[in-house]
C-alpha cells in the first residue's frame, strides 16, 4: 500500500509549472498592489471602499490581512492554507457586490476570476493540491 500522496499523480511538466508560476505570479502582483494601496490609504481606495461600507480603519486592517494573506500562499509549503484564505476573503468580496448590485461580470464575478489565478497555478504546480482535488 503506498502511502505517499506525492507519487499517486504524475508531476507536472516543467514548461507546465513555468505557465503556472506566470500566472499565480500576475495574481501576487495585483493583490499586493490592492493590499499596498488599501494601507496606504489611497485616496480611491478609500473613496471605493467608503461606498461599500468600509471605515478606513478596515480598509487598513483588510490590506494588513491580504499581506499575510499573499505571504502564505507565496511559501510553497503554507501556499495551499493561503489558496483557502483567499477563497473566503474574496467570497466575501463577492456578497458585498451582490449586496450592492454591482454588474455581475465586471465586479460580482471579479473575485471568482482572481480565485481561478490563484487555484489553477497552484493546482498545476503542487501534487498535493492535484492529489485532493483528483483522487
């Protein structure tokens, strides 16, 4: 009985995991762009934030929360843990935009296409991931 997840799916092709680390690369870059902008207090990041809601004491303590969000998931061994973070902040994300009705594709489905760059990459590149989602 082989009892090492790792070997039960085939690793994935290197020019796969370049691909993989691409894209999970532009979703880090967009993200650390949102939390930097959120701390930093930005004008409209604040005014955006005001409309949903948001005090800028929690437009702060979001970004703070999406640094430590982007740390986990950029160390490969916390990258899955960071993956599970993410999908509920940006669930949340998605309620606040039904809440306010928001258009769907632009602003409401948003948060589904950025799970999509963080998950797909990870899925591509960690036999761990492919290991629970496919066996």
């Amino acid at each position: 009985m082989n009892t090492n997840i790792a070997l039960l799916v085939p690793p994935a092709a290197p020019a796969t995991k370049w691909g993989a680390r691409i894209v999970g690369g532009l979703a880090m870059a967009f993200l650390a762009f949102d939390a930097a902008i959120k701390i930093a207090l930005y004008g409209p990041a604040v005014e955006g934030s005001a409309k949903l809601g948001f005090t800028p004491s929690a437009v702060v303590a979001l970004g703070a929360l999406e640094l430590v969000m982007i740390l986990l998931y950029l160390v490969p061994r916390t990258a899955p843990i960071g993956a599970v973070l993410w999908t509920g902040y940006l669930g949340g994300a998605i309620c606040v935009h039904v809440q306010q009705g928001d258009p769907w594709l632009s602003h409401t489905l948003f948060p589904i296409y950025v799970a999509v760059m963080l998950w797909l990459p990870l899925f591509l590149r960690d036999e761990r991931v492919r290991n629970l989602l496919v066996a």
